[in-house]
C-alpha cells in the first residue's frame, strides 16, 4: 500500500500575528439577529495538496449552484514544501483475494492543514456527500472552507477553496456538497478539510479479504504521542508582544482627586483551595438560554450540567443572574458535586443597572458552590464603565458579600481582554483578589488551532505581571475556546476539527487555569464580523 504524498503551499499557512480581540462581542447581550445582505467574494486557492499512487474513486467538482455558491477552480499553485503525512492510505485492490498491509509509523513536526480523506459506502443511484452542514436560525450569509478535486489531465489534485453561501432563511444547510451517480454499490474516497498537530502517527499492520474487484481499503492513522522538538530546535510562539508592552503595575501618578494607598481597602486574603480541578481541566461557560434567547426550564438546565460533569469539567462559569440561573444552575451543581464561578453582568445599563444582581446574589448565599466571583464581562471594553467606576464598583460588591456570609477565602475579580488590562489594570490592580482575563485564541490570525494552547499560557504570562500581588495569587483565563463555523481569520480556520484540535491544545497546556467556551451554540447572538459569534458551542465535540 503506497501513502498519500501532499505538497503544501507554505504561503497559505501565513497570516497576521497581532493579538486582538477581534470585536468579539460581550457574551451575555441577548439580541436579535440582523438580517444579511447577499454578498458575494472571489473565491481563492486556501491549499494545494497532491495525491499520489493507485487511482481512486474521486467525485467531480461541485457544480455551479444558482444564487447560493460559487466555485472557482484554483490556479497551479508551485508547492514550496512536501512532506509525508498521516492522511489515511487508500489503496484500489484490483481484483478479490487477501491483502496484506503492513504496519506503518510517521512523525509529524509541525502543524499542517491539507486535505485529508474520508470514504462512504454508496449504493446504486444518484446520492449527495461531503461539503459543509450548519445550521442558522435566520437568513444568514457564510463563508467558510471546503474541500474539491480538480482534475487536469491524468493528475487529481485535492484542494481547499473558500466558498460564500446565502442561506436564504433558518434551517440546516449542506454548503459545497458533491453529486455522484453509482451504477453499483461502490466506495468512494472524497477529500475534507484535515489538520495534523505535531506528534507520532500509527498504524498497525492488518490481513483483510476483498471480495470485489476494484475494491477500496483505508488504513487510517491514529496519533499516540505528542512531538518533542529535539533541544537545538529554537521555539519561536506565533505572538510575542514588544517588552514594554507588559510593564510591572505601578501605583496610577497624581490626579485631580486623588485616593490614598491607605483608603483604598485591601481584598482579603484567600487559598486556592476553592479552585477545584480534574486532570487538565476545570471549568465550562454556561448560559441557561435556548437557541432563541429564551430561558431554559430547571429540567433542562439540571440535564445540561450533567453532561458537563460527565465530560470531566468540575466547575460551571454563569455571566449573570437572569433566567433563574443561580437557583437551577445552583441546585444542578449541588446534585453533581460541581462548583460555580458566578457574574455580575455589566451592560448598556451601566454599573447602577447591575446593583439588583449584587441583591441577588446575597440573597441566594449558596456560598459553599462558589468557586469565584467575576464582577463584570469586558465592560470596559464594552464601554460599559470606566476602570475606576469599576475597581469601585468591586470593592462595594466585596463588601456587600462579606456581610452576607461569603467567606474571604473566595476570590473576587474582573474580566477583560489582556490589552485593555495593559491599558487600565494600574485602576483596577487594588481592587481584586487575582488576575483574569478572557483569551480567545481565534481572533489572533497568526495563530492556528493547533497553537491555540501556546498562546494562552504566553497571554497568561503577561496578565500575571500586570497586577503581581493579584497574579501571585492566580491567573485565570476565563473565557477560551475556537468556533465550529464562521469565516477564516488568516492562520485561525474555524471548523468542528479545528475547535477539537484548539480545546485540546488549550487544555492540555493550560486547562487548569482556562475556563473553555462555551458549552452550546448561541443562536441568538449576531454572527459578528467574522460570522462565529454562534458558534462557540463545544460540549458535543469533546
């Protein structure tokens, strides 16, 4: 059996390396989703990949489709690299008898995305496979990528294009599919979008019996450990910010109404013994809303938290105290043994519109399933309140909580993205217990799923040293994941592969301190300039 040699275009492995938030809008805003203008973009040549070796059933290209997707057949593109990779080998026997395929081993070094292989049983008749399947709530325009074949001449060459689509109003739609007629049952081996993280690929050696002329048999890889560059290897992470960009906290100069350092009350000591972990991981956002924004019923939610629990997490993030969430959400963690990071969301309203929640919250004093406090969600960010009025706004809700019978040991924080800490931590560092700050790695275009891990604990490492005493005592990333669908963002592609690939890197180099966003899909949010706004939801995919 003869592997699969790809050739690589380096150059579409390049993008931008500036680390951003990418207008990734405050998580808890609840609003209607705008309708979108049909547009459509030139389509370009993502990668080139080259299949070598025996022929194989491989589907024609998609054919124009009427006012929905437009498919662009790419230029050569002269590979700048070749590498083996563990793409399953595909192998056409040419007549019935038994096979022998032996065993084989490859060692992949650095994360590449090509075009891997997928096969399907077809029975006789005309049938539909492959392409891209989402689903969308309102008519709603997406770009995302997919994987073809062209053909020229006696050479198929597997490609990813990027395709926009109009999905003309809510339901489930297959973007980019391919169309075959078989005259037999035949098994067809067609290309999908596949990335490869550094680590060892196997495959064991296998005797099978074909029966059919022409017959196709897959050996698929599978990865057993994780690459280890060897000790010359010089590792480089995709952002590295300029040295003065994370300048020690010092205490803000002068102003015209200035605090003393012994008015400004202290935040009481506290161990980490609040902070439960399993394994490498610890904690999952959750909001108690339908896909239409609506509230989940007590049942939902206690089904919900269950399988959280079951996929190993220890510990559920709320925003806020809306749709009952602190009563169900609380009584569905105290049946599994969980813990909460509870909110206090502040939005549009200001700090004054958040006070009921601080109300609430007191009186619902479950303080034994509470793990931590984050007092507002990118409000500064958001505009929502200046760094002062919320450092202020923290101390008062610290108080407030104490006299109700939270414990000091507790922690109580905010949230932002690591710029605007850069920017305004010097007015928030007395104010709370430890670091925090949500780090999504898709928004950074120079980093890819598989990187996605690697930069959280670089952006980690600079939040601690914004505000030292706070980062001595923790440094939490409260916000991390990868979307299942949207639009490409340089290096970052969005996909159900990629956010696997993504979660586990983060997980596995930082779980610890990340809390992975989100448990489902959020419907009814904006898709947002890049179209994944809805599409943070993991919990099926871990």
């Amino acid at each position: 059996m003869k592997p699969a040699f790809i050739a690589v275009s380096a150059a579409s492995l390049l993008g931008g390396a500036v680390a951003s938030h990418g207008g990734h809008a405050g998580f808890h805003n609840r609003r209607g989703l705008l309708g979108t203008a049909v547009l459509y973009e030139e389509v370009c040549s993502t990668y080139t990949s080259t299949w070598c070796g025996e022929a194989t059933l491989v589907p024609n290209p998609p054919p124009y489709a009427s006012n929905t997707t437009v498919y662009v057949t790419p230029s050569p593109v002269a590979p700048t690299s070749t590498c083996v990779l563990p793409t399953p080998e595909v192998t056409t026997c040419p007549t019935p008898g038994t096979y022998t395929f032996p065993a084989a081993t490859l060692v992949v070094t650095e994360t590449t995305t090509v075009c891997g292989a997928t096969t399907t049983v077809l029975p006789p008749g005309t049938h539909t496979y492959g392409g891209v399947t989402t689903s969308v709530v309102t008519e709603t325009t997406i770009t995302c990528p997919y994987a073809t074949v062209s053909t020229s001449g006696s050479v198929t060459t597997s490609v990813i294009l990027t395709t926009t689509y109009v999905c003309p109003s809510s339901g489930v739609y297959t973007i980019a599919p391919t169309t075959t007629t078989c005259t037999e049952t035949e098994t067809c081996v067609y290309p999908t979008v596949t990335s490869f993280v550094p680590g060892t690929y196997t495959h064991p050696a296998k005797t099978v019996t074909i029966v059919k002329t022409l017959e196709v048999f897959v050996c698929p890889y599978e990865s057993s450990t994780v690459y280890v560059p060897p000790p010359s290897s010089v590792y480089t992470p995709a952002y590295t910010p300029p040295a003065s960009s994370a300048p020690a906290y010092t205490p803000p100069a002068s102003s015209a109404a200035p605090v003393s350092s012994a008015a400004k009350p202290k935040p009481s000591s506290y161990s980490n013994g609040n902070i439960v972990t399993k394994g490498n991981q610890w904690a999952m956002t959750y909001t108690p809303y339908t896909s239409t924004g609506s509230c989940k019923s007590a049942s939902d939610v206690m089904t919900d938290i269950q399988l959280i629990s079951e996929k190993g997490f220890t510990t559920v993030r709320v925003y806020s105290t809306d749709c009952s969430g602190l009563q169900n959400i609380g009584a569905a963690c105290e049946a599994y043994g969980m813990k909460m990071i509870i909110g206090i969301f502040i939005d549009t309203a200001g700090i004054a519109g958040a006070q009921a929640q601080v109300t609430a919250i007191t009186s619902w004093g479950k303080w034994e399933l509470v793990s931590m406090i984050v007092v507002g969600n990118e409000a500064i960010f958001n505009g929502y309140c200046s760094a002062t009025e919320l450092a202020a706004f923290i101390v008062s809700c610290r108080q407030s909580f104490q006299n109700a019978g939270c414990p000091s040991s507790i922690p109580i924080t905010t949230t932002e993205p690591v710029n605007i800490l850069q920017e305004h931590g010097a007015d928030l560092c007395y104010a709370i217990d430890v670091m925090a700050s949500n780090i999504q790695s898709f928004f950074n275009s120079g980093v890819t799923a598989a990187g996605a891990g690697d930069f959280v604990k670089s952006q980690l490492a600079i939040v601690a040293e914004i505000c030292p005493e706070a980062g001595k005592k923790g440094c939490y990333n409260l916000e991390s994941g990868w979307p299942s669908a949207g639009n490409v963002n340089g290096a970052a592609i969005p996909g159900v592969v990629e956010q696997k690939i993504a979660i586990t890197s983060i997980l596995e180099t930082c779980g610890t301190q990340s809390v992975i966003f989100s448990f489902q899909n959020d419907l009814w949010k904006e898709p947002g300039s890049l179209g994944v706004e809805q599409s943070w939801g993991c919990a099926e995919n871990l």
